[in-house]
C-alpha cells in the first residue's frame, strides 16, 4: 500500500497508526496518524466499515500533539469513529520565508492550495491533499475499514480555520464540522493576513487588521475565510459546533474572530451553527482535552444518523 | 503561602496549578503541579474539603507529562478528587554522576531518602518529600480544599515503584494503591540495581539480576522493594490495583517484574491485589490514559468510602 507503518500502538481498546507516504499533490513525504477503534482495527475481522472523522492541527503542531493530548480517543472509540490526523504543512522543503517564523511556512500552512504566482504553488497545496489526495489513498489502504461516504472534520486554531473553510468550500464532501479556538476571519487578523500574503498574494500589498476594509482584501482571500465564505452558503443547516475559550490569549489579541463569524450567520440568516465561549479556558490541549470529546460527539450525531 | 503560582489554567471544570515552591527536605525549589476539580477550585466557595490522590511520574517526567497526557482529569473532576503531580527529584544541583544517564540522578530520584553514606543525602529525600513534607505544605496552603485524612497514591513506572513502596512503608497514610507499568521487583532488574547502588550503596558492590540471590542483595536494598515489602505487610487488604502492558518492552526486558510481586503476595497469602496484563499495550502514556481513569476509579471507591 502508499503508507509505511512507522509504529502501531494500543490504545482504548482500539490503535493507533503513525503512517508516512510519498505525497503527488505536495512533492514530499506526508505523515499521518490513524486511529482505528477496535471493531475496525483489524482488517480481517472488520464486520462494518467506520466513519471518518479529520483533525486538522494548529499552527506548530505534527500529527502528534493531539493524537497525545487531545483525549479524543475514548469517545471515538466508543461510536467506532476512525479519527485522521493529518500533518500541519509539506516538510522537508527549503523555500523563500518558509523557516522564518512559526506562523507561516513549515507547519503553518493554513490548508489552502497556493498561488500560482507565489514560491509556494508547487508544494503548498494542502487543501487538495486534504480533500482529496489523502482521503483517497486511505481509503484505497484500508478499504475493509473505511466508509468514505461519511466524513466529518474539525480543526484547532489554524486547523480550525482548515475544518472550517474546507467544509464550506466543499459542501457534502463533510457531514458536520466543528472547531476549537479558530481563526474565524483570517483576513481580518494578523495570522491570517500574513498567511494569506504568503500563499494568495500580491507579496507587495499592505494591509493590516486596522486598514482592511471589503474593498482592500483581496477577492481570493475572501474564498479562504469562513466568515466570507458563509455569507454564500446556500447548502441548508450548517451542522457546525464552534468551542472558544474566553481567557484564550488569541482570542482576546483578535486573532479568532469567532464573533465576526457569528455575525455573518446571523445576517445570512443560517441556522444549526452553535458558538460557545467557555469561561476562563486558553487556547492549550487542557482546553482541548475539556472539550474535544464534544466534538467528536457532534460529528457522531451526523456520521452514525 | 509557600507555594508561588507560575500558571493557572482552566480544565474539566476545574482548574490545574502549577506550582513552585522550596523545599527544606532537598534544599533546593521543586515544582508541583496540582488539579482542583470544580468544587473546591476556589477556596472562598469550598463547602467541602475534597480526597488527594497522589501520582508519581516515571524517569524522566516532570509535573506536566501526566497533567498533559494521563487524562485522569475527566474521571478526578467527577468524583471530586484534587490530583497532585510531585516531581521526579530535586533539580539544578550537580551531584556526582548525577546528569549522566537518563535513568540515574535527575528526573529518577526512585522516591527514596538517599543514604548517608551517598553523595545524595543531603538532597535526594524523596520519600521524606512525598510523604511528609510536601502534604503538610499543601495542607497549609490550601487548608479549605484539601482533607488531609483522605489520600491515596499511584503512579507509573519509577512513579509506580514510588508509590507501591510509599504505600507499603507508610501504612495508614494512604487508602489505597495503583501502579501502572511498575517496576515491581527493583533489587532484582538493572534500573532498580543501578539507583539503589547509587542511592543506597555500597558503590563497591558487584551485582547483576542474574547474580542477584536473597544473600547478594544488601539489606536496606529489601526496604525499597514492593515485593520485599509485602512479605512482611500485616495490615489487612492490600487495596491494590496493577496494570501492566504485555507489549511493553520494558516488562518484556525485565525492568518491571510484576509477576514477580503477584507471587510474593500469593505466597504471603495477603488479598485485595488485582494485576491486570493489557494485551498489546506498550508503555506510553498511549496505556496510561487508556487505563489511568480505572486507577483514578479504585482510588475514588477508598477516597469517598
């Protein structure tokens, strides 16, 4: 198969499989980690095949830090959900900028597919991989185990934005959505301003939160930001469920937005969008953790009806 | 108080403490992490002191591997219990050999009071550190919160040789006792023969697991080993809870040797010990967090008794 098992480890009944592969969409080596809960864990005695439920991480983050310290595990286990867990950008790479900063490049590639004009075009291309590449090359994998036809995906911070703009960019491809913390309108903040230069362009605009108004943000950014792209959104209820913490340091800087975001549902009149502010929760895995397994119960609402 | 906060961070409804403080028992700072569940998370609403359940970390923890990765949160938070995440021995000396090997000095104190004859005497007083002075300091500080008649202690790997040897020295101070991956049998595998030399001495002895005979092995050794300990236990149900991963290589290897335990107690005829093999687990926190709550469980059934 495409995968190389780099290490299959117990845990809650089920396992989990820290997977690499050659990627066609980034021109790199991808790794990946699966969890598999017990009924679908071996490939020979699978009965049913499970539904899948993606993670996307946030910035700084490998397939690695929430498949520890998210907990999403025991309740995936218990919906016999497999939970996908994709890493944050290609790596390996030695492009323009890309190992500058913690909040562009190298794990931080904000799930979209770059520009063409940008440096970054040819390898940047994690919305396709996502969407696309990746599920197709599981499923062929693990044919026995994986029902393609029910997926799901949330995201933290970064990732959040990822599970948020993918879902919208794709609608059916994904049967709910939830995010912890998300950078909710990126063109709006800093992070995802920078992102959004980077991988979008033009490299020469300036632009910053206070100056950007409808008519200075550039139109493809708008495609890459849940807040725009609600605005359009014409595929019934959004099955979206949305955690932030209200002690969340990135949240209170206006990196998140979540309100924006509300906002724009409200005024499009959307319904089945839930947001949530936890009193005195920040933006870490304790945050995560708390409130992880309500996610994945949302997705198990829509991925077992 | 003595305690200086360095981070408060909401989780599980409750909140975690990481703490520093100095001890006169080391002579040096130590930090402690702490987990306030809900109800006594704020000591101007308590209206009932909560049960302490003590974890012990393995070699080269700190206070926050458990906190981040053991998940026991979810299942303390609902009983009520605080969670307090000790250090793994004093920090920022330079003692004789003490920073030259993962498994000796730093991070793996073995939770005992080093000899006088050692160079760790003076600093590495774990057991007087765990059992005496640390739960005084902490009852002071937190007098509203914390019941100081009700605690139990677990723990993992070294944490689990910690808190198997503290419970069985120190009757009467702990309701009840689990280990997960403990090395159980100390005097008789390399980890436990290279600390208790070291910490123990004399640093002239010549012995090996396969050399090690009742005769070979130094007296004081036997007060530092749970299977030597409860040879000579006479106070009633051993209200211990063991989990052990039989893809762990640590087990396979004979570091841990909990068969070795679970003979000692059949042939000392004692009761209330479950040992517990997990087919396929290794010994990661991938096991603890899979397990952990059902030891946060047996502490509750003792705890709230």
């Amino acid at each position: 198969m495409a995968f190389t098992t780099k290490a299959t480890i117990a845990t809650f009944g089920g396992k989990l499989l820290k997977l690499a592969h050659k990627s066609a969409t980034t021109g790199t080596d991808m790794n990946v980690n699966v969890f598999f809960p017990g009924p679908v864990a071996d490939a020979e005695t699978v009965t049913k095949k499970a539904p899948i439920l993606y993670y996307l991480s946030g910035l700084t983050c490998s397939p690695d830090n929430c498949s520890e310290k998210g907990f999403l595990h025991a309740t995936a286990a218990r919906h016999g959900i497999v939970m996908v867990y994709p890493d944050t950008s290609p790596r390996g790479l030695d492009l323009p900028q890309e190992h500058d900063s913690w909040d562009f490049g190298e794990a931080a590639s904000f799930y979209l597919d770059a520009a063409e004009s940008t440096p970054y075009a040819t390898n940047y291309r994690m919305e396709t991989y996502i969407t696309k590449e990746l599920p197709e090359l599981l499923l062929a994998a693990f044919a026995k185990q994986l029902d393609g036809a029910r997926q799901s995906i949330m995201g933290h911070s970064m990732g959040g934005h990822g599970a948020l703009t993918l879902y919208l960019r794709h609608p059916g491809q994904y049967r709910s959505v939830s995010a912890l913390s998300p950078i909710s309108n990126p063109t709006r903040c800093p992070w995802g301003q920078k992102a959004f230069k980077g991988y979008l362009g033009p490299a020469d605009l300036e632009i910053s939160p206070a100056s950007a108004s409808d008519s200075t943000i550039p139109a493809p950014w708008k495609g890459h930001d849940a807040t725009e792209l609600v605005k359009s959104w014409t595929n019934g209820d959004l099955k979206m469920l949305i955690d932030v913490g209200t002690a969340d340091n990135f949240y209170i800087n206006k990196q998140l937005l979540p309100e924006n975001l509300e906002a724009a549902i409200k005024q499009a009149g959307l319904s089945g969008a839930t947001v949530r502010y936890q009193p005195g929760y920040d933006h870490s895995y304790y945050f995560i953790s708390t409130f992880g397994q309500d996610h994945v119960e949302h997705a198990a609402k829509y991925l077992l009806a």
